[in-house]
C-alpha cells in the first residue's frame, strides 16, 4: 500500500463524511481491514457504513472501499 502523509489525505478528503462514527462502525471498519466480510454476518452498521461509502458490497461480501481505507489510514495517524 503506497504510503500517503496525513497532510495529503486530509485536504484531499476535507468534507467527505459529514458525522462522526459510532464505535460499532469503527469496529466494523477494522473488521475489513482484515479482509471480506460474508453479508450474513453482518450487521446495521455495515449498512451504515455502505450509506456513506466506506464499505461496499461485492458478490454478498462486504469489503473496504478506497475511502473506507484512507478512514482508518486517517485514524492509525492522529493516534
């Protein structure tokens, strides 16, 4: 994965989820990190996580878009 500076993420992205993730989302967002997840496992908040682009479903597996990996790119930086 090409590694890209906080400073380039943020102003590429600025303005592109406009609320703040529960703590399920987030977990479910690391959840993908970690590969596919089957859709019957899954839950609401995968479908939240849809609605606003960072998951996306692919032959009934939900997977992290490019927007879904730069969120959690954007958290391992301001730790």
């Amino acid at each position: 994965m090409k590694q890209v500076k906080y400073t380039e993420v943020t102003s590429a992205h600025r303005g592109w989820l406009r609320r703040l993730l529960s703590a399920h989302e987030i977990a479910a967002l690391l959840m993908l990190a970690c590969g596919p997840v089957d859709s019957t496992a899954a839950t609401a908040d995968f479908l939240a996580l849809q609605e606003v682009g960072l998951v996306s479903m692919v032959n009934e597996r939900f997977s992290l878009t490019d927007a879904g990996s730069t969120y959690l790119h954007l958290l391992r930086e301001r730790r």
